[in-house]
C-alpha cells in the first residue's frame, strides 16, 4: 500500500509540472532498466531513482546546451539508458539470451549425438566393440563430435572407427535415460509444458513434473537395460549408416 501511495503521489503532482509524457516515461522506463540489472527489489528500487535522477540531470544539461525541449530530452537519455541495458545486461540483456541459446543448442547437439553414439555402442557385438564402429565424415567431422572427443568422451582410431571412453559410456547411459524418461514423459502428458534442455541436465526435472520417485519405473534406472540387446553375433560387424 505504501508504494501504490507513493506512486498515486508521484503521478499527481508531476502530471501538471512535467506532463504526461515525461511522468510517465520517469516512471516506468529507470525501473524497467533496473529490472534488467538485478532481482532484488530493494536493489531495483535504489538503482531506478539513480537512473531517474541522472536521466533528469543529464537531459536538463543537453537541454540548456542545445536550447532543446527539457522534457524529450530527459526521455532521450533514459530511453538509451533502457537500450544499453536491454542490450548489454550480462543476465537479461538480448546479448546474452542470445549466447545462452547458442551454448544450450550446441550442447543440446553433444548430448543427442553422444546418446546416439552410447545406443549404437550398446547394441554391438563385442567383437566389433573391440576395433571400434564406423561413423560418416560429417558426423566425425562435426563440431559436436569434435567437443565430445576434446572431453575423452570419444576417441578415434586411425581408420576412423570411433570407440567410447569410460567416461564416455557413464555419461552416454545417463544422457540416454534422461531422453527416455522424457520420452516417456511427454507420452503421458502431451500437453505438459517441459524445458528439453533442463530434461537432460538434471535427473530430478522429469521426476518433479511427474510427482513420483524414479524407483517407481525400474525399467528406466538401469543403464544397461536403456540399449537394444545386442542384435549382432560376435562374428557380425556392427553396421551403421552414419
């Protein structure tokens, strides 16, 4: 009640000094930047009147410089205040929603190409296992393969077969179990709203959307049994498209 107060007075008494126009924009424009800049709503509250004040001076400034109208002026400064921080915030600004999608999709690229790698791993004969798999050169080529091999996920023989690490099969059956779960997920409740990239990341999103435990489908615990059976006979090459 206190801020509605505040704010009923706000406008009161600058609607006939300032107008309209420049109450309005003092108003929402300083608090819509702070908001870009921080959380916290006391922060919010000290950075808005900062940058309301600052916009004041400084556009009453370049008013008295340049003989221009006080009032556009003021709103000039604070609207490029608002476009700097809509731009530039390091948390909220366009920038760096714009790098946080790039780095979600390339490793959203990883987890799927190494969840295919770890299914066509597990479904092969142990012979095959033993001198590695085949792979198109798009797909040894590629910058998500390339990652995965950096992380001694993945490595590469001479005839370009590839074979996974340990560290590599631990993570593919983990991956692969989360894209079941969300599969199976999204199967039972197409209409659920859910975050694919969180799906992945974390073991607990699905289980929380689901309100039930993990131990509940045993059939999605186990890494070993997320693979195919293994289809090949020892003798039989593990055959792949790429």
């Amino acid at each position: 009640y206190l801020m509605m107060g505040l704010l009923a007075t706000t406008v009161v008494v600058s609607l006939p000094i300032v107008g309209v126009v420049l109450s309005s924009a003092l108003i929402i424009i300083p608090a819509s930047t702070a908001a870009f800049w921080t959380q916290r709503f006391k922060t919010m509250m000290i950075l808005s009147s900062i940058l309301g004040a600052t916009g004041g001076m400084v556009g009453s400034l370049i008013s008295a410089r340049y003989e221009t109208p006080t009032g556009a002026m003021v709103i000039l400064v604070v609207g490029v205040a608002f476009i700097v921080s809509f731009l530039l915030a390091p948390g909220k600004g366009l920038l760096a929603a714009l790098r946080q999608s790039t780095s979600n999709d390339r490793l959203w690229r990883e987890q799927l190409l190494l969840s295919r790698l770890w299914e066509q791993w597990n479904a092969c004969s142990q012979s095959t296992l033993k001198s590695g798999l085949p792979l198109s050169p798009s797909t040894i080529h590629s910058r998500a393969f390339e990652k995965l091999s950096s992380q001694g996920l993945i490595s590469v023989t001479a005839d370009q077969q590839f074979l996974l690490t340990t560290a590599g099969k631990a993570a593919g059956a983990q991956i692969t179990r989360r894209l079941r779960e969300l599969n199976q997920f999204l199967d039972e409740e197409p209409m659920r709203e859910v975050d694919p990239f969180a799906a992945l990341q974390h073991d607990n999103y699905i289980r929380q959307l689901r309100g039930t435990d993990i131990e509940t489908k045993p059939e999605l615990m186990h890494p070993q049994l997320l693979g195919s059976s293994c289809q090949h006979a020892e003798e039989e090459p593990c055959r792949h498209s790429g």
